[in-house]
C-alpha cells in the first residue's frame, strides 16, 4: 500500500474508533449516525480509488463557504440542543462533536485537517469514557492505541517526505507523480503493530506495579532506641530519662469553618485517649470495654459517649484531620467528638469517647470530625458541692498509695477554695507557676515518680503535670482523668493548617462537672524554649503546604475525587443553561416586542405587516452579506503578493530545494542571477532549466506580469526535469559538495 | 528606434573607443540616463577622459572640458557679467557649463570655492549669476575625474559635494588583449574624434523620462532601504549613506533596468550598483582599521555588507 494511502486509511480509522466507542456509550439520532456513517464511507472510498471518485464527486463537492456555513449551523445547533432538546451538556457536546468529525472526515485536505480530526476523535474517546465504565471500552481503547502509534508513525513519516519534495503534493493531478511514494511492506507493519502492543503491555506492568501506597516502602527507620517525645497509648512515668524531640509530622489539621485571623495561633487540643486508674506509676485503662460505631449515613460514624452532654444548641467545631500512618489505633480530634466521616471499615469507642479503629493505619489517611466542645456551665462556677453520678464516683476517683504528703500538698492548695470550680482552679494555677517544664529530666529509675516531682525535683514533663493535678484533683474528691493526645500550637499561614509534630504530643486533664461534662484543664506552663518563626520555619511551612497540595492532588486523587469534579462540571453547566435559557428567554421577548412595534410603527395603512418584515429581513441578510464580503476583501488585501506571485514563488522555492539537494543553496543575500551564475559553473546541465525558470520567476515577481497557464505549466515541467535529473547525478555519480562561495562581481 | 535598441546602439559606438571596459560603459550610460553626475576615479592614463570625451561625442550634443587648476576661479566656469559699451549695461557670458555634457578635469585640484561653485549646477541644472538665474541644457551631465595616487596640492572634495555626484567609477587597467587593440590603433587622432554622434539630445530627454516609469516592486523597496539601514549601523563606517544616497540607487537602479531592456527593476539591478552609488557617500571608520586606497576599501566594505542583505525571494 501506498505511505499516502496507508496514512490517509490509518487516520480515517483512528477517528473510527474513536467514534465507535462514542457510539456505544451513548444512543447517538440515527439521522447523525447516517450522516457519520456516510461521511466515513465517502472518506473510505476516497482512500482506496482516489481517482475514480474525485473526478465523479467534483461535482458534488462542497465549497469552503458551504462547510463554513455548516460548523456555524452546527455551532447554533449545539446551543438549540443544550437549551431546548437534550437540555444537557454532555450529550449536546458530543452531538456537535460527531458534526465536527463529518466536517473534518469531509474536508481532508491539509496536513491541518488531519490533526483536527485527531483531536476530534481523541475527545471522542474520552467523552466516551467519561460515560462508560463497561468492558467493551477496552477493547475500543486498544484498538484506538494501536492506530494512534500508526497514524502518528505514518504522519511523521509523510511530512519528512513533504520536506523533501515540497511542491509535488500540490500539483500531483497536473501530472501523474514521476517519484513514487515508497511502499509499506507486511514487514513494516507487523513491527510496527508489535512496538504499539508491547508499550501497551509496559504500561499496564507500570500501572499494576507503581505502588498506592501513601507511604514509600524504603523510609521507615526501625531500630530507634532513644525514648522520643510522641504518642503512645501507654503513660509511664516510672522510667525518666531525656527525651529526644521528634520533629515528624503526624497530622495536618484544618478548620475549614473557622475564619478570622485572630483565631489561628489559639492551641488546640487533639485528644487521644483517657486514662482513669494510676498505679503510682503508670495510667492504664480500667473501662477497656469498646463500643462498634454505628455508620450512618456511608462514611459517617456518630456517637455518643456516656458522660458527655453536649448542648443540642452548641455549635459544632468541624476539623480536616490529614493523619500520617502512626503505629496506634486511636484517632484523634478535638473534645469531644460527635461524629467522625472518613472511609474507615468501622470505628470504635470506649466510654471515655476516645475513638479506636480496628487496625493501625498504614497510609496517610483523611477524615472529619464534627465535635462540640465543652464549656464551664456558669451555675457550676459557684456551687461549693456538686452531685455527682455513681459511675463517675467509682471510676474517676481512686487514688495510689501515695505519700501523705502529697495530699497535704493538696489539701494546703485548694483551702482557700469557696467552690469547687475554684479548687480546681487554685490547684491549675499551683501547678503552672511552681513547677519547671522540663524535657531534659536526668535518666533515673524511680519507684515513686509522682512524689519525685511534686515534692524533690519540681521540674518535669506534661505527663508529670497531668499526673500530679489528676491525683491531687482526685485526693481532694473532684473526678478527674488524665487524657494523652497532641497538643496543635504550629500554624501554617501558607496552607492555613495546624501542622502537628510528634514533639507536640502531650498530656492533660479532664474535669468531671456533672452539668458541664469533662472540663479540659492544661496544668503544663508553655515549653520556655519556644522561639519565634525565623524564615527557615516559614519556608519550611510553606514547603510543607506545598507538599500537601501534591499529596491531595496527585497521590490521593482518585476515583471519587474525579466523580466530584466531574459533578462539579455537570453542575456549572447545568448552571449555565438555565441562566442562559433565562436571558436568552428575556431577550426574545425584549425583541419581539422592539420588532413588532417598528413593523406596526412602519406600517402605513394598507401595506401587510409581513411585509415590513420580510423588507427588515432581506436588510438584516444584506447588511450580514456586506459585513462578510468587507471581511474576505480585507484578509485577501493582506498578503502583499498576488496570487500569481505567490504560485510563482512557490515554484521558485521548489527549484531551489532542488538544487539545495544537490549541494547549491543559495545564500540569502545572493540574487536569483547570481545563483543562477553558480549553477552554471557547479550544475552545468541543470543550468538551461534552471535559467529559464528564474526568468520567469523574475518576470512575474518582479515585473508583476501575468502568468499564463502554459508558462507555468512549463516551468512545472522543468522543475520536475529538474528534480530527475537531481536524482540521475546523485544515482552516477556523487555531486560535488564542496562549499562554493558565490562568485561575486567586484 | 525603440529604447533598447538606441541604448545599444550608444553603448556600442562608445565601445569602439575604449576597449573591453564593457561595464564601465554600462554604468556611465546609467548614469546619463539616470539624470547624474559621474565621478571617475583612477590613475592617470587608464581613459577617464576618453570615455567622457566618447560619450559625449556619441551624442549630438554640446561638449565642453575645464582643466581644473588651482588658480582656477568661479568666474571661470559659471560666466561673467562684462559690461557692454553698446547697450551700456551688463552683459552675461556663460562660462563653459553651458554645455551638455562638461568634463571637469582633475577636479581636485582646484579650491574649494570653485568646487562648490559647480553645486548648484550640478543639483538644480542652473546657475545664479548677479541675481540672475540661467537654466543650464537638457540633458545636462558633468563628468568629474580625478587622481587617487597623487594628493599633492589637491584639495578633496567635501562630502556634500561627493554627494551629489550619482556615481563613482574606477576604470582599471585593460587586459592585455584589449591593450594590444589600443595601441594597434592609429595614433594620429584622439580616438574620440572619428566618433560620430548617435543619439541626439531629444533621445537622451525621452529616455531619462523613461528610467521614470520603471516599476521598483514594494518588497525591492524594502531591500534598498535595509542596505542603506545597513550602512548606517555598521562599525565599519563613521558615515552611512544619506536619503540623497537611497534615491540615488533608486534613481540608478531604475535607469540600469531601462539599459538592460526591462520595465521592472530586479535585486540585481540594486545589488550591482550599490558599491558604485554608494561607497563614495560612506566615511570608513578609521578606529576600526581602515588602511589603503580608501576607493577600493570602501566598495569592499559595501560590498561586504551586502553579502549580510537578505534577497527577497
């Protein structure tokens, strides 16, 4: 087969394709599918008797001005379709589409054309997966790859060969071509076919092997020994030690409700897990009975913790939780939460409302949280003895075997105390100024930590703090429990997140109010080394947004998120419509109402109205004509060159690659005389032709005389003698290739 | 007698005189058409006078020759006002200008005053004399030479004065097959003297009016334009070529259409004439090393800009 032919074939069928999988996507008019149906096979037919057909259906053809005023037929119908037939978007797109591809499949002329159709057919596809998600499409796509590879193939081929023998394509019905196009062999093909199905094959190996994972395989660092600053689900404060800072980052957390900028460096607390029983050494949980979360609606887990009573009116706090994998099931929001959304397989509670999932987490994991916070209620504030339920009493109110004075301290503190809200308080305060933060306890073994901390070293850690307040609180008759979780005092300007850290894990307390529920209470003073934002930590904020933004959208776009902007569009041009079918609905009444009036006005008696309105009509086309006209006029005067010249340039051009392929280009700054003169003395044989050429070349550039039809047939003729005889030399003999400087005349 | 055929027939009765200078010949009979003036620079002896004398010899037209010395006054060239007893008035004798063709001998070597005297001559073809302005013949033509070798007790022309000559010619020595033909030639005669006149004055009119109709296409114009943009932003060149310069190788482009029997202009026709319209009307840069005989550097320096102008195809 013919390179032309195959290419024009491979085209025809890659658009096939393209609009098949259209097709089957979606019920298509069976007046559009004649139309593309015969376009396809008008265009067929073109390719396989090129000659047969073009000399019958010349008659038939269709002007350029025609098809113009068909895309705009098309264009109009595409609106008429959007708003009145199909009333969507989708589907009027891919009716103007498939007019498109009848366009396109018709006018196949240019290297231009083809491209377009390309893109048309592309879109086909997609549109078409856009509206199916059923197996035939495979087979379609396959097909459409394995065409795609060939068009592509062939067209780039073709265009080298254009490059070569510019003018041929041109004038190839003038006379029959003298230098035939190279064929395809079966050997060519079948490789071809090979290459297109074997980077078929790499892609899907790639596509199954590239991991899903939000986590790389090759970063975890085992082996850490060093106590590190973070969140475990076990409190020991036996063990003292330094602690190492671990700067990773656990979670990012947004409050997508919360506006304002005062708001942004207020801490807040991301509570882990609650601890009601000290052994004097470390917290553990005695209520380990958890509760399945129930899932309702899809993705969203609501509860509802015993011991909480959150206000019906209090305004819900919503938090967009980006929690990296850690080695816990607990899930963390702030207290207390109502219900938890994200693509967990279940979720659970205890009856301290901490959350648990079934199984750590392994990859980076989003979800939200809706929780409502507790405030003091203001009839607690004053009451100096509250009422406090059974199970509260039993669980939030044993103390170790602690030294007694320990609770002398206590006793001493909250003396003063008018209300137990005040005790509290009192107790808060002690701790917070009489104590020392510090992380850099020396590394002892100590049997009585707490005692340790309250009454020898005075300094220490969160969990010391949270531990002393809880037993002193609870010594003292007040229920209380110690809560681990982190502490979120990083803002994020770039992003508008809280960056949470494993350094920021912390420890803190919980006060049992029977009308108000569990209080968060911090008795930890602010860590004193905090330094102010230097550049280095803005730039790494601004890092860290950045690489939020890659992570949301490109390692965890997936299939919902592509449904949600897909609705999105649905839903914009949906939008769209209606306001358009409004104005456009306002407008024609707007100018039936105008018209009707200017014809009434117009009329004089006697004479019809539709009268008036045809004259109107008839101005409206003529003034339409007049603009088009003034138009054509105005991009025909552009060029400065006739078209006369321009043929003759053309053919000037294409005797001068001639002669470029034998060696002799001529220099820009060289006249055709004196490249005339340098044919002679390096092609002497070329030299009558390419004389002769270049006088006519001359005459019409230059003396703007008219070209006739047998001069330029000629001159094609010679350009054409010109081109075998090219290829005779360089078959005999190399040409001379030796760089020649025009001879100059001095 | 159409105007190829005329123009040939001058080009060759000039050549029975001086021998094998085919182009030389070409481009002074451009110049007469082109309405100018011709500068012709050499050493002594190659034919400078001879070709000036042969070309006005063809024509059936007045010839007049100065020697220009460095006593030479204004006066002597333009005319005087001699005072008349008869009609007791001043009366005006024209000097030797009033001519159709005038060969200006050694051109450099009279003064200043009287170079200039021959600037309106040469631009306006008049003179203004005593408040009176003489028109000068048509065609009017003057042929300047000089000597490049010997400077001694010259004094050069100033640039405005260059300038308003169209071209400047450099003649070179003949081969030596041509030189044997002039001194086979009898010498008892000045060769110029057995020629007879050609064309008359009304031919040379009609063709100067017809250099006027060649058609110059837009995108030529454009070619001319860029080598004289070229000119001026080169660092080869102190001077570039003045707008009297581009109308001058417009002037002469169409005029060597006409010669070469077309009504149009091609690139050829502005390439070949720019380094003899152009390279008297530059000044070389010295700072960048101009040595030599500047005639030859300057067509050099021409002709290498050329070589960077891109032809319109």
């Amino acid at each position: 087969m013919l390179l032309d032919q195959a290419f024009r074939l491979s085209s025809i069928l890659l658009a096939a394709a393209g609009f098949a999988s259209l097709t089957l996507a979606i019920t298509l008019p069976p007046w559009l599918l004649v139309l593309a149906g015969g376009a396809f096979a008008m265009a067929l037919l073109r390719v396989r008797h090129p000659g047969v057909i073009s000399d019958t259906m010349r008659h038939f053809r269709l002007s350029a001005l025609t098809w113009n005023i068909f895309l705009v037929l098309a264009f109009a119908g595409f609106w008429v379709d959007l708003l009145l037939i199909s009333q969507e978007v989708l589907p009027a797109g891919i009716h103007f589409l498939v007019l498109l591809l009848v366009n396109k499949l018709s006018n196949l002329d240019l290297r231009r054309d083809f491209l377009h159709l390309y893109a048309i057919s592309l879109i086909a596809l997609l549109a078409s997966a856009a509206l199916t998600t059923q197996i035939w499409y495979a087979p379609f796509f396959f097909i459409y790859l394995v065409i795609g590879v060939w068009t592509l193939l062939l067209y780039h081929l073709l265009q080298e060969q254009e490059e070569l023998a510019e003018p041929q394509q041109g004038h190839t019905q003038a006379a029959p071509s003298t230098a035939p196009l190279p064929r395809l062999t079966a050997r060519f093909f079948w490789t071809t076919n090979a290459m297109a199905a074997s980077a078929f094959g790499i892609t899907l190996l790639f596509f199954f092997l590239i991991p899903r994972v939000g986590v790389g395989f090759f970063q975890n660092n085992h082996g850490e020994n060093l106590r590190t600053t973070g969140f475990s689900e076990h409190v020991d404060l036996g063990v003292m030690g330094p602690v190492k800072q671990d700067p990773s980052i656990v979670m990012r957390v947004e409050l997508p409700e919360r506006t304002g900028r005062n708001s942004k460096w207020e801490p807040l607390y991301l509570r882990g897990v609650a601890y009601n029983r000290y052994d004097g050494k470390s917290w553990s949980n005695s209520l380990p009975h958890r509760r399945m979360l129930t899932e309702l609606p899809e993705d969203t887990f609501t509860l509802r913790t015993s011991g909480t009573k959150p206000a019906p009116t209090a305004r819900q706090l919503r938090q967009d939780i980006l929690l990296e994998p850690l080695d816990t099931t607990v899930l963390f929001g702030t207290p207390f939460p109502t219900s938890v959304k994200g693509h967990f397989l279940s979720l659970q509670s205890d009856l301290m409302g901490s959350l648990y999932l079934p199984v750590p987490l392994h990859t980076r994991t989003q979800y939200t949280v809706y929780s409502s916070p507790t405030t003091l209620h203001a009839t607690e504030k004053k009451s100096a003895a509250l009422l406090y339920p059974d199970f509260i009493l039993q669980q939030y109110l044993q103390v170790p075997a602690v030294n007694e004075q320990v609770l002398e301290l206590a006793r001493q503190i909250t003396q003063p105390a008018t209300s137990i809200a005040q005790a509290v308080a009192l107790l808060h305060t002690h701790l917070l100024t009489h104590y020392r933060y510090n992380l850099d306890v020396p590394s002892l073994e100590s049997p009585h930590p707490l005692e340790d901390f309250l009454l020898t070293r005075k300094t220490g850690y969160c969990e010391h703090y949270a531990t002393a307040m809880v037993v002193m609180l609870r010594s003292v008759g007040i229920p209380a429990r110690l809560v681990t979780g982190f502490l979120a005092t990083e803002w994020n300007e770039f992003g508008g997140y809280y960056t949470v850290r494993q350094r920021d894990a912390h420890a803190w307390v919980e006060v049992y109010f029977p009308q108000s529920g569990w209080i968060t209470m911090d008795p930890t003073p602010p860590s004193p080394d905090a330094v102010g934002p230097t550049w280095w930590q803005s730039a790494n904020s601004a890092m860290d947004s950045v690489r939020l933004q890659w992570d949301r959208m490109f390692v965890h776009y997936s299939a919902h998120d592509q449904f949600t902007a897909v609705q999105g569009i649905r839903e914009g041009g949906e939008a769209v419509r209606t306001g358009l079918s409004e104005t456009l609905s306002a407008l024609s009444a707007q100018g039936v109402a105008i018209v009707s009036h200017m014809v009434i006005s117009l009329t004089p008696s006697g004479l019809p109205h539709f009268a008036i309105a045809l004259v109107l009509a008839l101005a409206a086309v003529y003034g339409g004509i007049a603009i088009l006209r003034r138009l054509r006029n105005r991009t025909t005067q552009h060029s400065p060159f006739s078209t006369q010249q321009q043929t003759v340039i053309a053919l000037y051009n294409a005797m001068l690659q001639c002669c470029a392929q034998q060696g002799i280009t001529k220099p820009v700054s060289a006249t055709s005389v004196e490249f005339l003169e340098q044919i002679r003395t390096r092609w002497g044989e070329a030299w009558p032709l390419v004389d002769s050429v270049t006088r006519l070349y001359t005459h019409v550039r230059f003396g703007e005389a008219a070209l006739t039809d047998e001069a330029l047939a000629t001159a094609e003729a010679q350009v054409r003698t010109l081109r075998l005889l090219g290829r005779s030399t360089a078959d005999s003999q190399p040409p001379s290739r030796e760089p020649v400087m025009p001879s100059l005349t001095r | 007698m159409n105007s190829s055929q005329s123009i040939n027939l001058l080009q060759d009765n000039i050549a029975q005189v001086i021998k094998g200078k085919s182009r030389v010949i070409e481009l002074a009979v451009v110049c007469l058409l082109a309405r100018g003036h011709l500068l012709i620079e050499d050493v002594p002896g190659v034919g400078k006078t001879t070709l000036a004398h042969s070309l006005a010899r063809s024509l059936d037209c007045s010839f007049k020759r100065i020697q220009f010395t460095s006593d030479l006054l204004p006066s002597d060239i333009v005319g005087i006002s001699v005072f008349n007893r008869q009609k007791q008035a001043f009366e005006f004798m024209p000097g030797p200008l009033f001519a159709h063709i005038v060969l200006a001998d050694e051109i450099n070597r009279t003064t200043p005053k009287t170079q200039s005297s021959l600037l309106e001559a040469m631009s306006e073809a008049q003179i203004s004399v005593d408040n009176q302005t003489y028109p000068l013949h048509q065609p009017f033509m003057v042929i300047a030479t000089q000597n490049p070798a010997e400077y001694h007790g010259t004094f050069p022309l100033p640039e405005s004065q260059l300038d308003r000559f169209l071209m400047r010619l450099r003649i070179g020595y003949p081969t030596p097959d041509e030189e044997r033909k002039v001194l086979e030639r009898p010498q008892s005669l000045h060769p110029a003297n057995d020629l007879q006149p050609v064309l008359t004055a009304q031919h040379i009119l009609d063709l100067q009016a017809q250099v006027e109709k060649v058609r110059i296409e837009d995108s030529l114009m454009d070619y001319l334009l860029a080598i004289v943009q070229v000119t001026r932003q080169s660092d080869m060149l102190s001077l570039g070529v003045s707008t009297r310069g581009a109308l001058a190788l417009t002037k002469a482009a169409k005029s060597l259409a006409l010669v070469r029997d077309r009504t149009y202009c091609l690139p050829e026709d502005i390439k070949e004439l720019a380094p003899a319209v152009l390279s008297h009307r530059v000044m070389l840069n010295r700072a960048q090393g101009a040595r030599g005989r500047s005639v030859e550097q300057a067509e050099g320096v021409i002709h290498d800009l050329l070589e960077s102008v891109p032809v319109p195809v």
